[in-house]
C-alpha cells in the first residue's frame, strides 16, 4: 500500500492534473490530502495502512461473490428496508460495488463491504446500531458545511420516528464519504460530482421530516381524536418467529415508545385493543399461539411505558390475510408474505367500545 502511495503521488506530481479549485471547494481541512506531488505524507496519518486496519479488513474479499453473498443476507434480514440502518447497509454495499467496477484497489472497496457487513450482521441479531459514522483509513472529510447539516437532521427527534426521513439521511452520509474518499485519492473532480446526490438525499430527508413533524403536530392538536388503527408489521416489531420481549427489535422498541407517548395524551376512558396475526406458514395451533403472544407482548410493554388505558390484547392467527403470495422459493415466499405479520393496534372510545363487544 505504501507503494501505490507513492505511486499516486508521483503521478499527480507529473502529471500536474489535480484539480485545485475543486480541492478549495471541497473545504478539505486534512493536511494530508491538502498535500500534492512528492510531498505528499504517506505515515499513518495520512491513510498509511496499520495492523488495525490489516486486522479489521485484509480478510474481505472485495469480489462479486461476497457483495452478493451479502446483498441476500441484507434481503432476509427483519425491518422494514427503506429505514435508516438497512438503507445505509444497501447504500454501503452500492458503494462497494461502484468502486469495485472503477477498479479500486486502494481498500475502500473492502472498508465499505465492512460497514454493511457489520451493520447487517447486527441487524439479524436485533443488537443496537450506533447512527455515528465511522473514520475509515481511505476516507478524508470534506463539506464540513453538509456534515453539520446531516448532523442537525439526525439530531432531530422528528427523525427516528419518520421512516421516509431516513433512507436519504442515510444514503446521503455513504454518497459524502464515497465523495471523501475521492479526495483521499486526489480525485477532487469525481468527489465534486458526487455532491449533488449529498444535497438532493439530505433535502430529501429534510422534507419528510419537517412532513411528518406537522402531521404529528396537527395530530396531537385535535381535542378528541376519532378512533384509530395503526399497523405494525412484526418483522418490524420482532425478530422472525420471535414473541417475548427479548425479540423486540431496536427499531420496533423505537415505534412503540412514539406510540405509548401518543397514546398517555389520550383519555383514560378509551380502549386499546391489539391484535396480532400471523402469515399462513405453520400449523394454525402455532399461529394462534404465536400471535396471542405478540398481542400480549405488546402491551406488556405499552404499560411499562405508563400506557394506562384498558386493553384487549388478542391473537387471530393466520386470520385477514392481507397479501397471498404463491413463491416457490420459501425465502421469497416468506419475504412476500410480511404484510401479513402484523400487529394491530386500535385505539377507540368507550362508545365505540360498547359497540363493538355488542356486535
């Protein structure tokens, strides 16, 4: 690696083809990168490979085979795809595969495999993901400016409950890194290209969440809200097959903390009533049981979040179907099948209530 520094270095230095005002445009404050031709830095600081870096990626085999190996364990994994953490793995493994088609060799291609191999990985196992962005070797800051507008979206609080908000926050950090590491590599020309992109995901994500700030506003701003019903699908709330507390997901912990706020602003007298239901795979004993578990699950937890109002907590099994899907391929089968692992939520008044139990 040392050598393919110096060879960049050397071909910049005679070739004279950096470009200089895109390099000033860029707001790159890396010494290192500021630093063209035979002077350039090659210790670590400046992206110089170290054992950690050896320990961490040398093992990553950047071909077709891995990025598609990985792109089917993403596909399986629980969630809903377009939220911040399964886009930035799709992101990260769209990254890879750019720089791997450029014939990139100086170990972005393996950095960016790594990140949606980690946070794929953690998204099977339902473990916490951190939204920092790690510092890679082959990766220099550049914008400044757009970094401190990805930070402000993120720090929103409206964001971590608006999904539409987080697949372009989340594409647009992998597109300004993508666009570091150009300048990494003295392409100052391609990282400027790349920041278009940068600006269309982020106004994207600023958009939708200002959007689902003002529908939660002018929710929260009705005296008597009517009765509701809001559907969760289980992939989203638990792990596959899962049904204590134990297989909520981070994410579904995420929705049902938002729900439960909501829900303690609403009046005593109403009634909860949840219902969980299954996909027609497996005997309908199991699917009964496995429903009536989420349903009960699921306001065990509301109540731990100070949700006081009556409940109704019940399983239909494979009942109201919502998709039927016909897949040979069992793993295509179940992914079409989603729609139908859900649990419903319903929130009306006494009323309504009384109703309902008369009919």
């Amino acid at each position: 690696m040392k050598f393919q520094l110096t060879a960049l270095a050397c071909a910049l230095a005679l070739s004279g083809c950096a470009d200089h005002a895109a390099r000033e445009r860029l707001g790159i404050e890396d010494a290192s990168v500021l630093k063209t031709g035979l002077g350039a830095l090659q210790n670590e600081a400046a992206g110089a490979v170290n054992p950690q870096w050896v320990n961490t990626y040398a093992s990553i085999k950047g071909s077709r085979a891995t990025l598609d190996s990985l792109q089917a364990q993403l596909d399986q994994t629980p969630g809903e795809q377009a939220d911040y953490f399964h886009a930035k793995a799709q992101c990260w493994i769209n990254a890879a595969r750019q720089a791997r088609d450029a014939h990139d060799d100086w170990g972005f291609v393996e950095e960016a495999i790594g990140q949606a191999a980690y946070i794929t990985m953690n998204l099977a196992r339902g473990t916490s993901l951190s939204a920092v962005n790690p510092a890679l070797r082959t990766v220099s800051m550049v914008r400044p400016d757009l970094w401190k507008i990805i930070n402000t979206i993120k720090a929103d609080s409206a964001v971590v409950h608006c999904e539409p908000a987080q697949a372009p926050l989340a594409c647009a950090e992998v597109a300004l890194m993508q666009a570091g590491h150009d300048a990494w590599i003295r392409s100052f020309s391609n990282a400027e290209k790349r920041l278009p992109e940068v600006r269309e995901g982020l106004r994207k994500s600023a958009q939708a969440a200002l959007q689902c700030k003002e529908a939660q506003q002018s929710a929260s701003s009705q005296a008597t809200p009517t009765p509701q019903a809001i559907t969760l699908r289980a992939d989203s709330l638990f792990r596959f097959d899962g049904a204590d507390a134990a297989a909520i997901l981070p994410g579904g912990k995420h929705r049902l903390d938002a729900l439960a706020v909501d829900l303690k602003k609403q009046p005593a007298t109403h009634t909860l009533k949840i219902t969980g239901y299954t996909d027609r795979l497996g005997d309908d004993a199991y699917n009964l049981r496995l429903s009536s578990s989420r349903a009960r699950t699921v306001e065990r937890y509301l109540r731990t979040r100070g949700v006081t109002q009556p409940v109704i907590a019940q399983g239909q099994g494979s009942a109201n179907q919502q998709v039927n899907c016909r897949q040979a391929n069992r793993d295509e089968l179940i992914r079409c099948l989603a729609p139908n692992r859900r649990v419903v939520i319903e929130l009306a008044d006494e009323a309504s209530s009384d109703r309902s139990a008369d009919n």
